[in-house]
C-alpha cells in the first residue's frame, strides 16, 4: 500500500508512515548490463561456474546495482498530489549488509523520517530497506533525500 498525500505542503504529517513494494527478480542479464555500463567484471558477479564454489555459491548482484535500482523499487510508494517533479536529492547513508544472489528477489520498504520545505520545495528524507525474500536480512539500507516540487 502506497502513502498517498494531497499536496507537498502536507508532507510533513506523513513522517513516520511507510509502504512496501511489490517483489522484483535480479537476474543474470541484468547484473551483466550493469557491469558492462559500469566496468565492473568481478567474477563474482558474471563467471558462474566459479562463483558457484565462492563464497555465496551463486553469482551476485552488484551492491551499486541494487541501490541503483532504488527508484524502481520505491515507484509509487510515496504519491503526492499537487507534485510537478520529484527529483534525487542525494544520500545521507547507505550500508550493504547482505549480497543479493542472482535469481533473488527484492522489494523496497521505505519510511519518511523527515520533510522540510526549502527554498525549491520540500525536501523529504526517507529510510529505505532492500528486503531478499526469504532472508532476515536486508541487502541494503539507505537513508535516501528527494525534492518535491509543488506544481
């Protein structure tokens, strides 16, 4: 269920509320694009064969990988009407605490913790967790900023 808000001026009666979004498969192809847009060839993240016998028996996904994925994962989650744009802000933290295996699936839980109106709009802080289904612990969490511009 998303946190729906009837304009950006409202957004600070939504600190502490949070959605979760729906499951979203890592697959090999995936992880391959990235590490060629990246140049990133780890063997652990595209030789198969040897990563079976590594440390997490599979293939993993890049951890820049899945926070890239953020916007994605938090689509919809967080809707405000009366919004012209909302842009990337920046990051206050971000920890990888789990590798995302290929084949995993992810979904994204975020949580407003913050919203300030600024000069250019509302800057809203959220903390947003990566959960692997079927594992106690997330890939990653990362306190996340985003600017909401009132049209």
């Amino acid at each position: 269920m998303s946190i729906h808000i009837e304009h950006p001026s409202a957004l600070p009666d939504a600190v502490g509320r949070s959605a979760t979004g729906d499951w979203f498969a890592i697959e090999q192809p995936r992880i391959q694009a990235f590490a060629d847009a990246t140049e990133d060839w780890q063997w652990i993240h595209l030789d198969a064969e040897r990563a079976a016998s590594g440390p997490f028996g599979a293939t993993i996904a890049h951890g820049y990988l899945t926070l890239s994925l953020l916007p994605r994962l938090v689509a919809g989650l967080v809707l405000v009407d009366g919004a012209a744009m909302v842009v990337n802000y920046g990051l206050d933290r971000v920890r990888f605490l789990q590798p995302v295996t290929t084949g995993s699936r992810v979904r994204a839980v975020t949580e407003i913790t913050g919203a300030e109106e600024g000069p250019q709009g509302w800057r809203v802080s959220s903390r947003t967790t990566v959960e692997i289904e079927g594992s106690a612990r997330p890939a990653l969490v990362a306190d996340t900023v985003a600017l909401f511009v009132a049209g």
